[in-house]
C-alpha cells in the first residue's frame, strides 16, 4: 500500500497544471456547497445581531391586545414567564431630521425617536454630559452620531415627529451601544425624556413598546407562560425569523441552482480528466499490465488517485467555503462601514458535507473512464496504439430527438398547467439538446465539408476532427451548459428591466408622497389631510390624489400551519383603480368583484398568488392581523396582483382599516400634476420638511427599481462567467486529449510538409467551431428554454415573462471565444514539441 501511495502522489503532481486544474474543479463545487450550506444561519446571525442588541438583546416583545389607540397602558400587566427585572417600556416613533451635512437644504434623515425614563438608561456609557440635565427638550445621541454630524453637548437638534417640528438640546452623549449601537450618517436614534415625549401625544402613563427577557426553558416557553397568563397583552418573538429567511430564500436558490451548474461541469472536468491521465499513462498501464498487474489492481490505483484528488479538494474547498460566508458576512454587515462586521460562526457539519461531497463527486465522476480500463488490449497499451471510433451513431440523436419532441408537445398542451413541471420539463429538453446535437453537427459538417472543399484545407481538416471527435464535441457540451446559464441570467435582467419600465408607465401619478405620520390621527386634522388640503391649494384637483395606507400583515393559511406574511394596501378603490393601471382592476373580469368589495364592509381583495397558497375562494372568510389586531375578513375578490409587490398584497378600503385596525389616515399619497413633476416636488419641499414627509417623483422610482435589478443581474453574472471559465478549464483537458490521440495524423501531415502555423491553425478553427456551434445551438434552443423558465418563475408566484435577449448574443459569443482561445493556448505551446520521428514510428 505504502508503494502504491508513493506511486500515486508522485503521478498526481508530476503534472503541476493538471493537479490545479483538479483542485480548482472539485474545491469551486465544494465551496459553493459550504457556502449553501451555511449561508441562512450566516445571514441570520448576521442581522439579527445588530437588531437585538439595539433592542438590548431582549428576546420579547409584550402589547396590549386592545389596538384602538397607538399607545397602551402597563396596568394589569402580569410577569408570569418573563423575567421581572428585564422590562424595559418606552415610546418607540418615528421622525425625521433636516441634513445639515449635504447640498441639499431640504433633504431629511430617518430618525428613531425613543422615549425613555432614566431608569431604563442608567446603564448607558455616557461620554459626555450626565443625565442631570435629561428633563423637558433635552435628548441624548450617540458618539457615532455627534462625529458624523459635528454635533456636541449643548448643541440644538431640529426634529419632525409625527408631523410636527419642535427643538432638542443635546444634554449627554453616550458609547454606541443599546439602541445606539445601529447608528448610521443617515439614520440613528435618539432618546427623549419619556415625561416629555408622553406628554407631546397625550399618552402619560402609556407605551407602544415592551421588551423583555423569557424565564421559560426556551424563548417561546415564556411566550406562551406570558400569553396563558395575560388576557389583555400579548407577546411575540422580537425577531422573526422565518421573515428574513423568506427574504433571502431567493438568494439561497441561486447559490443551490450554480452548484447544480458548477457540479455537473466538475464532473465533466473530472472525468475528462482522467481519461487525459489515462490517456498519458497507457504505456505505463501496459508495462503493470505485462508484469503481472490485474486490471483490477491499475483501477485500484486510480481510484485511490481520484480519492486524495477529491481530500486535496475537499480542504481547499472547506477554505474556501468558510472564506466565502466570510465574504458574505462583510457584504450584507448593516455597520460594515464602520468596521463592525457579524460573529462568523461556522458549524462542523457545513464542513463535513464538503468534504464527504467532494470525495463522492471524485470518486463517480472517474467510474466510467477507470472501467475501460478492462477493454484494453495489453498489446495495444504498450505500443499506445488504442484507437478511437470516430463515427458519430443515431441512437443519441434519436433519444435527444425523442426528448425534444416530448417536451415541446407537454408546453404546447400543457402550458398553463405545468406548474412546477416545467422544471422537469426544463431538464428533459436541455438533455436532448445535448444528445442530439452531435449527430445535428455531424450532418451540417459533412455539408460545410463539401461546400469548403479546395477552398480551406486547415479550415476542413478542423471542421472534419469536430465532427468525428467525441471529445472536441465534449468541449461543445461544456460550452452549451455555461451559455444556457449565461443567456438565462441576461435575458432575465433585460426582461425584468422591461417589466418594470412597462409597469411603471401603467401607474399613473406623477410623484409620490411617503413617510406620513399617521400617530397624530386623533387630532383635528391628520398629516395626511393636512398635506391634501396644501395639495388642493397648489392647484391639484381632488380626482387626481390618490391616499394610501401602505402596512404589513399576516393572513391565515389553511394550507399550512404558517401564517403569510404581505403587504396591506389600504385606498379609495375608485382612485386606486384610476392609479394603478397595471393591475388592470377595471376590467370587465373583475367588475363583480369591485362592487363586492365596496359594499362588504370587511371585505378585501386577494391576489391569484394568494389565492395558491391559501387554497382559499371568493366567498371565504380568513383571519388577517395588521397592526398586532386580528380580524376575519371576507375575500371579496381575487385579481392576477401580476409582479406589484411580488403578487403578494391584498387591498383593503381606507374605512375598513379604520374600524377593525384602528389606523386612522393615510400615510402614502400619489398625485398627477399639470406642472412638471420635479417642480411640484421643489414647491413641496418646505411642507415636507415641517411635517417629516418624503417625495419622489415615478422616474425617480423606476431609475431606482431599474438600478437595483442591473445591481442583482450583474451579482448573478459572475457565476454565470465563473461557469465559462470552469468549462474553459475542461477544454483545456478535452484539447490535451484530443491533441495526444492525434499525435500521430499530426505527425504524417507534417511529414508531408504541414508546417507548425498549419497545426496552429486548425487548433484555432476547432476552438472557434466548438464555440460557434455551441452558440448557434444555445440560442435556438433558448427561445423555447426561456418559455419554460418563465413558466417555472409564475409557479413560484413571479409571472415574468422572460424573452431571448438577442442585443447581449454578440458580447456573449465573443467572451466566450475569447476564453476558449485562451483556454487553447497550452496546447498550441505543446504541439510545438511534436516529434515527427517518435509518432510515426509504428505508423
């Protein structure tokens, strides 16, 4: 054993190029494995650090159950489950502060304005100031905070909360911890004297947070003991987290579809591989076979070749791995910009995948060459002289054909019904294309063949060895699987830039108004009407305002034990119809539905993605919380909700939020103006920045959603260029294959006066073949690929429509030509070396 091992890291690392080639393949999959693998609870530690230690690490959050009014009182509150001296009760708001710091006079920074006794702030490391001056208008900031903006004790704040602009004086500043420790430039928080603040809202007395520690065994122990012992509050988790891991769940498919890509074209590399090592080695193969060896034994050698192959990976891809979740960790960091990055921690069993996943992928990926092992005649391998079919048969055509038909005529039945199947369906037509395009190749050579005679002899000489070449068609292969992934994700940003761009021409408003405080609705006027009566005196026509309460909920799922989370969108449905133009809800389909909806007084509109996974109907009635209340509703309707908020919404009358929620104005408008939209936004600035609004106008909001889109396509464009670059490290295995079983025809041809540009040359031309055909082939096939990702992304509860990209094909085929012809270069410097005498010896 101990000979063979010698035997065994000798070979591996007598060819330095290839031994990297190996490493890369198999680590790059194992990597992206671990980084899969342990991506979810990366990014969950990662933001749920930050929010819970801005929340002091309290694991509870306790509210009244009585949701009339914004604020509640703590009497009758019973500490059965929670730890007594863990409460912390403040007023949590929101408000707005004017920039100092920029260009722009009117531009406002989100602030958390939180109310506070000094016992709940004792702890706090101040800086500087005490908190013998923390009475009436006085406020602490942090110290992140004051050097970010200049700001020091004594110094005067303007602030905006809930709609009213009103003066602090900075008494103390404290370290950036507690509610101080997510501070940014453009948003922070900031304490208020609870007496004051309380006073300001009529709310002595009351609270609209409460946080606390469980007693129980675990978190959801002392929920539950709290709940059972507590009829007028109730408590929750602080941090959800099946929210954020529905958040990135998206980004965890992605990683999972590149590891399919990247582990199917390692296999291909690996295989190729070894059959370049067998290949190379058959003189030595014949030698051990000669003196006695089993061809059993020969294969145990290469398996334990294909087995330290797949350790060496297994380490370097681990390394990888946990190098990448801390990459991920930086990136999606919230402080990251001030050097505070998430715990990176790193759980063994994302290490013991890796590895027992890198090993099996070496071992099968080398099954199918080692076993020809026993075809060969041992005469033959001692004078390497095993020869190669190069006939191309019609029994894959056949099946490929067979594979393409079938899916075509599932889509064309079935198309509004494959669902989930059009991933199947998916699979099944991208392997006939792989199947059959080597007999297609075949047939069009043999016509190019005929057409180019006497006009090119490099040229047909090259165009011939890919027709008869399983192994330069092999390079083709590589090359179709990374430019499906290419084009996917090219298409998919142009189309998803087009949708946007179209939907938001079908939203008519010409700016919106967001960040409108809704908390001083019991007043006279609310901001909301106070900024439609400031709309009315610009000269902007009732018709034309459109009010919004935009909020997020839960609705029950009677499919599931889990509740959905969605966006509440609460309008005037006359005006909301005339705004958005894009759901198309004034459609004779959907009339019924409208006049429904404005007479059932708890009535809301559901969205077809809904409606999926609620397995609910028109008619039914469903459990929806919104604003901590819960109320059953009756679906009224269901409308395709197209890709507005991702499907996921329902709409509910302004009034009906009113009376079961208790929320009592608006706090988004929309408006259409005769003036331009820009100087309606600068005619507004003044009254935005007194009550602590924002605008954008709709180009604005669509250069933003376009940005964001090109941002994500570019993210998944790396990997798709990592798959060509994978595929172009095979070709350099297939080249190096296809180079030494045609040493010999090399060696006549340059015996008969071919001189080293010629060979040059058709080693060129066959690069350039491989990736024009792979092309050529890709995006036909691409057109009808693409109808079944589309179909696949509307099972989800995404209805894109995604469309061929024909404007990316030109940049696309020349990076991947680029890449290939480098990817060739190794090969052109060995053929140099060709020896004429030594190949034609046993010709």
């Amino acid at each position: 054993m101990k000979v063979f091992l010698k035997y065994v890291l000798k070979s591996m690392t007598e060819k330095k190029g290839r031994f990297l080639l190996l490493l890369i393949a198999i680590s790059i999959s194992t990597a992206l494995l671990v980084a899969s693998t342990g991506m979810m609870d990366i990014i969950l530690d990662t933001l749920a650090g930050p929010q819970l230690e801005s929340y002091e690490n309290k694991e509870i959050l306790i509210t009244s159950t009585d949701k009339s009014q914004p604020f509640y009182s703590d009497k009758g509150l019973k500490l059965q489950g929670i730890q007594k001296d863990s409460i912390i009760k403040e007023l949590y708001v929101n408000g707005m502060m004017p920039d100092k710091t920029g260009t722009d006079d009117e531009a406002m920074l989100n602030i958390t304005v939180i109310g506070r006794e000094q016992k709940y702030i004792t702890g706090y490391k101040l800086i500087e100031g005490s908190l013998s001056g923390f009475f009436h208008n006085s406020c602490i900031i942090s110290e992140r905070t004051a050097a970010k903006h200049n700001l020091k004790t004594g110094d005067t704040l303007e602030l905006v909360i809930a709609g009213k602009t009103e003066q602090f004086q900075i008494t103390a500043i404290s370290a950036p911890s507690g509610v101080f420790y997510n501070d940014k430039k453009d948003s922070f928080s900031v304490i208020l004297p609870y007496e004051y603040l309380s006073k300001d809202f009529n709310a002595t007395g009351k609270y609209n947070l409460i946080l606390a520690l469980s007693s129980g065994k675990t978190v959801q122990d002392g929920i539950d003991q709290f709940n059972k012992g507590n009829s007028s509050f109730t408590a929750d988790k602080l941090f959800d987290e099946a929210a954020v891991k529905e958040q990135f769940a998206g980004m965890e498919s992605i990683l999972y579809v590149m590891l399919i890509i990247v582990v199917v074209m390692s296999s291909i590399i690996i295989y190729s591989s070894f059959k370049l090592i067998i290949t190379e080695r058959l003189s030595a193969i014949g030698t051990f076979l000669s003196q006695g060896a089993t061809a059993g034994k020969v294969k145990f050698i290469l398996y334990m070749e294909s087995l330290l192959y797949g350790i060496c990976g297994a380490i370097l891809g681990c390394l990888l791995g946990v190098v990448s979740l801390h990459i991920i960790t930086r990136m999606i960091s919230p402080l990251k910009d001030y050097g505070i990055y998430g715990a990176v921690t790193i759980e063994p069993a994302y290490l013991i995948k890796g590895c027992l996943f890198a090993v099996i992928l070496s071992f099968l990926s080398v099954i199918i060459p080692v076993h020809r092992i026993s075809r060969l005649q041992v005469k033959d391998v001692i004078l390497n002289d095993v020869r190669i079919l190069k006939t191309i048969g019609w029994k894959k055509f056949i099946c490929g054909s067979f594979l393409l038909l079938l899916s075509l005529i599932l889509f064309i039945t079935l198309k509004s019904k494959l669902g989930g199947f059009s991933a199947v369906v998916l699979i099944a037509s991208l392997t006939g294309v792989i199947l059959a395009y080597p007999k297609l190749i075949d047939i069009l050579s043999r016509g190019l063949y005929h057409l180019l005679k006497g006009k090119s002899r490099n040229l047909i000489y090259a165009i011939n060895n890919l027709r008869t070449s399983k192994i330069l068609l092999g390079n083709i292969t590589l090359i179709i699987i990374s430019l499906a992934s290419i084009i996917t994700i090219s298409s998919l940003g142009s189309s998803m830039i087009r949708v946007v761009t179209q939907a938001y021409t079908q939203l008519d408003f010409d700016v919106e108004l967001s960040n409108i405080s809704t908390l001083r609705g019991n007043e006279k006027e609310s901001t909301a009407d106070y900024m439609v009566n400031k709309l009315k005196s610009m000269g902007i026509s009732e018709k034309d305002i459109n009010l919004i309460n935009n909020q997020q909920g839960t609705i029950g799922n009677t499919a599931s034990a889990n509740d959905i989370s969605l966006n509440i969108i609460g309008t005037n449905i006359d005006t909301y119809t005339e705004y958005n133009r894009y759901l198309k809800l004034d459609s004779k389909d959907y009339s019924n539905y409208i006049s429904d909806f404005n007479k059932d007084t708890n009535g809301i509109i559901l969205t077809t993605a809904l409606e999926k996974k609620l397995k609910n109907k028109v008619g039914d009635t469903i459990e929806l919380t919104c604003n901590g209340i819960k109320k059953s509703v009756k679906i009224s309707g269901i409308v395709d909700g197209r890709l507005f908020n991702n499907g996921y919404f329902i709409l509910i009358k302004l009034d009906t939020l009113k009376e079961l929620y208790g929320i009592n104005s608006a706090n988004t408008i929309t408006f259409r103006s005769d003036t331009a939209p820009r100087e309606a936004v600068k005619t507004l600035k003044p009254t935005l920045r007194k009550v602590g609004a924002s605008a954008i106008t709709r180009d604005e909001m669509c250069d933003n959603n376009v940005e964001n889109n090109k941002m994500m396509v570019k993210a998944l464009s790396i990997f798709s260029y990592m798959a060509i670059i994978i595929a172009a490290l095979g070709i350099v295995n297939n080249v190096s294959i296809s180079f030494l079983q045609r040493k010999g025809e090399f060696a006549v041809l340059s015996s008969i006066g071919m001189e080293n540009a010629g060979r040059t040359r058709i080693l060129f031309y066959e690069s350039i073949a491989s990736v024009t055909w792979a092309m050529v082939i890709t995006s036909v096939y691409s057109i009808f690929g693409l109808k079944l990702i589309s179909g696949l992304s509307k099972s989800i509860g995404m209805p894109l429509s995604i469309t061929l990209d024909y404007s990316s094909l030109p940049l696309i085929y020349a990076v991947s030509l680029v890449i290939v012809l480098f990817a060739t270069l190794p090969i052109l410097i060995r053929s140099r070396k060709l020896s004429v005498i030594q190949e034609i010896k046993y010709e």
